[in-house]
C-alpha cells in the first residue's frame, strides 16, 4: 500500500487536504471490482496533463522495470496488439470529509501511456444502477480529478525515475507493440525505444528479438487461491477463538 498526504490550492483560495492511496490489485480482484464500478472520463485539463507530461517523465522501459520491482509482474489482461503492459490499481482519494474509490489502470497504448478508471459503486442499493450512470464523476470537481491525475503522472515520474537508479541487476529484454510499430527494452545497459517506419523492418527486428531474448513465461495469478485460504483461517477462528 502506498498513502501520500498533500494539500490542494482550491481555485477560491480555500487550502483542501487529500489523502490518496494505492493499492495493487490482482488480475481475478480487478475482474470482480469490475462489477461494482463504472468507466468515468478523464476531464479535459486532467488529460492534457496525462498526455503532455514533463521532460523528465520516464519511458516505457523504465515503468515496467520500476513497477514490476515494486508490485510484481504486469497483469495479462490487456490488448497485445495495441499494448504490452498494464497494472491495475485501487485508489482511494480522501477529500475533506468525503472518500471516492476507483480502479485505476496504469498502461501503455500505442507508445504512450495511458490512465483509465472506473469509479467504485460503494452502496448495494446503487449497483442495478450501474448501467445507466453517466460517464462523468459528479462527486468529484474537475479539479479535484486533475489534481488526482496530475499526482498520479508525478508519482510515475518521481518514483520509476528513483527506482531504476538502484535497480542492480537489470537482464536485457523487449516488448513490441504492433499498433505503432514500436519496441522498446533494456541493451546494452541501456534503455531504448525504436519506432519503426515500416512493418516488414518491425517484424524482422521482432524476430531477432525472440531468438536473442525468449520472453519470460508468464505468472500464474493465485489470489483467487489466496482469498480461499484467508476463508477457511477465519472460519477455523470462528471454530475456535482460543487457537
């Protein structure tokens, strides 16, 4: 879990205090989370800052590396046409006295990266609802979400910068991403992104690629096996408070 306390300039004057904090979630939560939540837009000035970050925002390189240190391998679901990671989060955002929940997808796509969220449904009553909700969050002001967004891109930029410093033992490896033509990885002790002008090139390299460095084999997600065994240790604890 991660927790950051700060504190927003409110357009007024007035000084709101945020909590944020971040949880990762495995691929079988994020699917059930998926059921009691909704998709939301980005505002416009919130996207701008996701798609015009600062100078020293790392590539996709480092993001993978840092993250995948951090919280364990990518998940699996996502486009492998159009993408080569993603990690879903929880994120918790406290704004005075209120407390909005969502799922937050941090990804690549087409080369950049990309948020997505879905905004929690926290009331049973409220989930046969669920398919006609709008797709704006009415909880939240725009610049509440940018302020959301624009601390999530300078975490990214802060904590990946940061993390690929210590990281000592880097192997070399690759991820390819047909939609634009684009590999990028780790050489050579260095970190590198190539964007190809046409696909025969691309799929050669790829090629190469694949001979010098097979990809690794891919992780088995056993928090549906986790949360079976937290299941019966409370029901043993019913059984038997002495134990």
């Amino acid at each position: 879990m991660s927790v950051d306390d700060t504190k927003n300039q409110s357009e007024d004057g007035a000084v709101d205090k945020i909590k944020i904090c971040k949880w990762r979630l495995s691929d079988s939560v994020t699917h059930e989370l998926s059921k009691r939540s909704y998709p939301i837009d980005i505002p416009l000035r919130a996207s701008v800052i996701l798609w015009k970050p600062g100078k020293t925002f790392p590539g996709l390189g480092k993001i993978l590396v840092a993250l995948e240190d951090e919280y364990g391998r990518s998940s699996r679901k996502y486009d492998n046409y159009k993408q080569s990671f993603s990690f879903p989060f929880l994120i918790e955002m406290k704004v005075d006295h209120r407390v909005m929940h969502y799922v937050w997808n941090l990804w690549d796509y087409k080369g950049a990266v990309d948020f997505r969220f879905r905004r929690m449904i926290e009331r049973p009553e409220d989930l046969p609802k669920k398919n006609d909700v709008i797709s704006i969050d009415t909880e939240i002001s725009e610049q509440e979400f940018e302020y959301l967004v624009g601390f999530l891109v300078g975490w990214i930029e802060g904590y990946v910068n940061a993390r690929c410093k210590y990281v000592k033992t880097l192997q070399p490896f690759y991820r390819s991403i047909p939609a634009s033509l684009t590999i990028y990885g780790f050489e050579e002790d260095a970190f590198y992104c190539t964007n190809f002008d046409e696909s025969q090139a691309f799929d050669n390299r790829v090629d190469e690629l694949k001979k010098k460095y097979p990809l690794q084999p891919e992780h088995i997600d056993r928090s549906i096996e986790w949360i079976a065994d937290v299941k019966k240790h409370i029901e043993k604890a019913k059984r038997d408070p002495g134990s």
